[in-house]
C-alpha cells in the first residue's frame, strides 16, 4: 500500500504514552496490549510526525529495507 521511501521504528525504550498515535495522520500506529508502540508498515507514509511528539525520543525514521527505490 504506502510506496514512502521511509518508516518509523520504535525502540524498547517506549512508555506506551500515546502521543504518537495522536499525532499519526495515517493511523499506523497502535498501542500493542498497552507496553509499546507498534508501528503498520503498510500506513506509516515516513512522515516522521509520531517521531517529533515522542516525549521519550524512541522513534526513529528510517529508509525501508528491501524494496525501497535508490
Ligand atoms: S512516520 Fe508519520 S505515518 Fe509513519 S508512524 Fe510516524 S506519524 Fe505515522
Ligand atoms: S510517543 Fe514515544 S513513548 Fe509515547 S507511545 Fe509513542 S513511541 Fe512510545
């Protein structure tokens, strides 16, 4: 589905807080049983929105592996 060149990651770190499922224009984001961020790789659009609301700096934007175009 998403065709962006970039994807949130969350790290362990996370405090399941929530503010990036707030900030998250696409919904891909969920709280996964209440302990973590977990990002769908099929909504995340890269924009890096989730990453600036993180009040614990867990998130990271990264290039998607595999398949992304040079
Ligand atoms: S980078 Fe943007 S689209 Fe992807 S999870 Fe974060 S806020 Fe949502
Ligand atoms: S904003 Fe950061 S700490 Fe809060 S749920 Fe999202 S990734 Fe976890």
């Amino acid at each position: 589905m998403s065709k962006s060149k970039k994807l949130a990651f969350v790290s362990k770190e996370c405090v399941a807080c929530g503010s990036c499922v707030k900030v998250c224009p696409t919904g891909a984001i969920t709280i996964y049983q209440g302990m973590y961020a977990a990002v769908n790789p099929n909504r995340c659009v890269g924009c890096g929105k989730c990453a600036r609301a993180c009040p614990a700096s867990v998130i990271s934007v990264l290039p998607r592996g595999g398949d992304e175009v040079a």
